[in-house]
C-alpha cells in the first residue's frame, strides 16, 4: 500500500516519527513529501500535495501533520475526493474509519506525541469502514464525495 506523509516545520518530526512506525510495521510504500526540517514552510502547499496524492490514486492513503494540525487538514480537505480527520484521540481514530472512511488523517506536531499519534494511525489502519456492511454510512460518505 502506497501511504503518502506531509508536514510543515511544525509537523516534520512527527510525520518521520510516524514513518519510522509504519516502516517498522511493514507493509508499506511510503511516499514522503516533507518538508524535513525547521526551516518555515507553508501548509497549505504541503496539505494540498498530500490531497493531490491520494485524490489522484498515485497514494491510497495520506498522513499530514503541522504544528496543530488544524491547517494542513483544510488544506488536504479542499481537494475533492479526500476526507481528512484531525485526530486527537484513539476514539477519534477509530471512527474517522468506521464512520467517514478517512483517507488522511492530520495530527498537530506541537499537540500530541509520537507514541499517542502512531496508536492512533494503527487503529485508523486496523479499524474496518462500516460502510462496507451498513447502507447509511456507505451513503453519507458518497455525500461527503459529491460536495
Ligand atoms: C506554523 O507556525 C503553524 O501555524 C502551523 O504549523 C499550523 O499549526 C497551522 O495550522
């Protein structure tokens, strides 16, 4: 599975935290998109490209990060096709899946910590979308779709 990774300088240590746990669980082509240091970036071109990505097939997944996560997730999210969840919980993680089968999830560097935010990515890739079993959220994701 091809997993596409973005962040700005207040994402960046955290998106490689989180790549070094998905290279440890195996299983995937990570595409990595930066940036890789302090230096200022801007968000939203990063959100965008991580939205690009996965919109256009070349990723089946994304993950973006910044310092709090808030702007690179609209970013991601003004490109049709994705649906990216800010998480901040494991519960959060787990229904970003079951209900609204996120494509990205965002995660705020300056707000949670590596080993919080790679639980919640593996419970986001361990959880299955209800939609695959329950008419109404098959639905409501196909709405999310259209807009
Ligand atoms: C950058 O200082 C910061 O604004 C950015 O990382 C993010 O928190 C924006 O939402």
């Amino acid at each position: 599975m091809i997993m596409v990774m973005a962040a700005d300088h207040g994402g960046y240590e955290l998106k490689n935290a989180i790549k070094k746990h998905l290279q440890e669980r195996g299983g995937f082509q990570i595409l990595d998109l930066g940036t890789n240091d302090g230096e200022a970036v801007d968000y939203p071109e990063y959100g965008k490209a991580c939205g690009d990505a996965v919109a256009s097939g070349k990723a089946e997944l994304g993950i973006v990060c910044c310092g709090s996560g808030v702007g690179i997730s609209i970013a991601a999210n003004k490109v049709k096709g994705v649906r990216c969840a800010l998480c901040y919980s494991e519960e959060i993680a787990r229904l970003a899946k079951q209900h609204n089968n996120a494509n990205i999830l965002a995660f705020g560097g300056r707000m949670t910590a590596p080993e919080e935010a790679c639980k919640m990515v593996d419970i986001w890739l361990d959880t299955e979308w209800a939609g695959l079993t329950q008419e109404r959220h098959a639905r409501r994701v196909a709405q999310l779709d259209a807009l």
